[in-house]
C-alpha cells in the first residue's frame, strides 16, 4: 500500500466517524457515562409506602396547637 492509499483510507474513516458522530457519542460519551450513572443510581431507589392520614392530622394538630393573637377589630368609617 502506498501512502496516497493510506491517506485516502483515513480520510473516509474520518468521514464515516463524523457523519456517524451523533450516534457514537450517544453510546461512548461522556453523556452516555452521565445517563448510565443515573440509571444505576434511579434503579436503587424504591418508593415508600406512608400513611398520608397520620400526617394530615399530625400537622393539624401542630397548627391547632399553635400559640395565635387575636387583633381587635375596628370601626372603619
């Protein structure tokens, strides 16, 4: 192989990586490593399970308990 051959060989090479970049950098960029990670980190998570009525009532209570000053009100003419 002579050089002109090897230069046109990278050349197309060249051509093909970046006409194909887009979907190479959805796969080994650092993008990729960002959505990998998170993945692994979402697929740790799990939900739990609460009892929203417990809360409800313990805020009221919070509230109810709540030290509160009552304005007089006034006459507006």
């Amino acid at each position: 192989m002579s050089w002109p051959w090897i230069v046109l060989l990278v050349l197309g090479v060249c051509v093909v990586v970046a006409a194909e970049w887009s979907r190479v950098s959805g796969v080994v960029g650092t993008d990729a490593r960002r959505r990998r990670d998170r993945e692994k980190r979402k697929a740790k998570l799990r939900v739990v399970p609460t009892d929203d009525d417990d809360f409800v009532e313990s805020v009221q209570r919070d509230l109810d308990a709540l030290p509160t000053i009552e304005e007089p009100r006034t006459k507006r003419s």
